[in-house]
C-alpha cells in the first residue's frame, strides 16, 4: 500500500451521492461514487458499454448516458488544501 503524502490535507466536506444507471438492454451502464474512510477519499467512476454496435433506437439512451457522465465528471471534484 502506498504511502498517503503529508503534504496535503482534507478538510471536512460533502460526498456526492452514488449514481447508478443502467441502459434498458442491459448494454452499457455508468456508476460513480465517492467514499470516506478515515482520512482517505475513494472516488470511482465507471462506463462500461458491451456493445461495439447500438441500434438507431438505442441512440437516444446512449446519448443519455454520456450527457450524465460529462455532466458528473462536470460537477463532482475535490478540493484540496495545501498545508
């Protein structure tokens, strides 16, 4: 396990809430969460897409899908306080 530098310090702060969503088909799903433990925060962010090909009919939900993952890579982050 790595060694957290000493250098950097993270005050108190508001995680975001866990987003789930998954295509109707079952094709491709995005998931995004933050944790705390300790001193230490995890963020995960997550596309998977099964499909190579989407049906004109799919388009729409792909479309959706990506609008959230720009919109929560957009909107979640971190700020860190140098000490």
């Amino acid at each position: 396990m790595k060694k957290r530098p000493k250098k950097w310090y993270c005050p108190k702060f508001k995680l975001s809430k866990t987003i789930r969503l998954v295509l109707p088909d079952k094709s491709g799903s995005l998931q995004f969460s933050c944790t705390k433990a300790q001193d230490i925060v995890t963020v995960f962010f997550d596309v998977k897409l099964k499909a190579t090909q989407y049906s004109s009919e799919g388009y729409l939900y792909i479309k959706e899908l990506f609008e959230n993952a720009v919109h929560i890579q957009n909107n979640s982050f971190l700020v860190l306080e140098k000490m």
